[in-house]
C-alpha cells in the first residue's frame, strides 16, 4: 500500500468538459455564466478564477465535483469579486475561507457538503438573500447570519443544529426557513405543529422537514417570529 494516497485523475470525458466549457465562456457574445459542473474537479482550477475576474462572470457553477477547497493556494477569493451566484452543492468542502469578501454575491448554494461550520465573516454578504447548507454537518450557526439585511431564504435542514441564532428572530428580510422540526430546541418542535398561533410564520410540514414562511400582517406590526 503506498505512503501516499494520489488524487484520482478525472476521466477522459470529463477533462473535456472542462476544456468545452472554459473555451465556451470565453468565447465572444459569451454570458455571464461559468459552469465547471461535473467536471470530477478536486480543486478550482485557476483559469477558472482567471476567466472571472477578467470577464466579470456573475454565475460561477462548480457542483457535484470532488472539490475539498473553495480557494487553492495560487488563487484570490477576491477575483470572483462580481460572482452573484455560486453554486457548490454535491462537493466534499469541510470548511470555507476565514474570509468571504465576496460583496455581489446573493446565491450561495452549499448543499450536500462536509461542513461543520461557517465562518463569521458569512455576516459581511451584505447583498445575499438566498443561503442553503442543507445536508452537513454544522452544529451551530455564527451569530453574523442575524445581520444578512438582504437575506430572503434559509434552509439549515439535514445538519446536526439542535438551535438557531436568535437574531434571526429580528431578520425582517427573511421569508422562507427550511429546518428539521424535530431536532431543534429554539425554535422548539411545537413552535411549527402549532404555527397558527404564532402569525408571524406558516410552516408547512413533510415528514421530517418543516418550511416556514414569514407573513408580514399590516394589521400586526412588531409580530415577530414564534421563538422570540
């Protein structure tokens, strides 16, 4: 058995989708989008950060690849300074760069990844308004997600979170939150079963996940969430 694992090299089929669709993005009357998706990627490449920060790409997909790191050494975070949506579901990520200077961006797709935290400069995405971590392994939230001003929708369903941060109680912005009913002390599960107390919120059940979304009553300023 050898000292040390190698990296599995991508298929033949997949270099050439990659090589496909970097020539694709860069080729004149191009939009704004870069999908590097199904590439078997174990890192970003960097003509991909190269094409973005030159072009100005606004959608930048990479998901269902093999990727462990966000950044790799050679890159900047800051050369995707224009992305507006990134889309990073079905990767390996365990954790995400100290610092998230991304100020355009306001998808951010990190579904079915290895994550056990995020960092607390998420707060700083003054423009995100669309924030899923569905399906990792994240035991808490930072405290900073209360300050997304912009933030429309959260889904935290599929994690090991037992509660939310309180904050999120005054996050006036949000509209849709995804969590797993039965596995939460704040809110606790009776909060949704009976979400028709509580107008701030309607939660639509299904099995094991429950979706809230705000309704904002001209009849009932101040109402806030069920927890408060």
């Amino acid at each position: 058995m050898p000292l040390f694992s190698r990296k599995k090299k991508p298929s033949d089929d997949a270099r050439k989708r990659l090589e496909y669709q970097m020539c694709l993005a860069k080729e004149a009357g191009a939009d704004d989008t870069l999908d590097i998706s199904r590439c078997e990627l174990s890192e970003v490449p960097y003509g991909a950060f190269a094409t973005c920060k030159v072009l100005q790409k606004k959608v930048l997909i990479i998901h269902t690849n093999n990727l462990t790191s966000l950044v790799p050494k050679s890159c900047n975070l800051l050369s995707l300074i224009t992305v507006k949506v990134l889309d990073l579901h079905d990767n390996q990520l365990a954790s995400l760069p100290a610092d998230i200077e991304l100020t355009a961006l306001q998808v951010l797709n990190l579904e079915r990844n290895l994550l056990k935290s995020l960092p607390q400069s998420i707060g700083d995405l003054a423009q995100l308004q669309v924030l899923n971590v569905k399906g990792n392994q994240l035991r808490a939230l930072p405290g900073t997600v209360s300050g997304l001003r912009s933030l429309r929708a959260l889904d935290v369903s599929g994690n090991e979170l037992q509660e939310l941060p309180r904050g999120l109680a005054h996050a006036r912005s949000l509209q849709t939150l995804t969590l797993d009913c039965l596995c939460h002390d704040l809110p606790t599960p009776d909060i949704c079963v009976q979400a028709q107390r509580h107008p701030a919120f309607l939660c639509k059940g299904s099995q094991d996940t429950w979706v809230c979304h705000r309704c904002f009553l001209e009849d009932s300023p101040g109402v806030g969430p069920a927890w408060e």
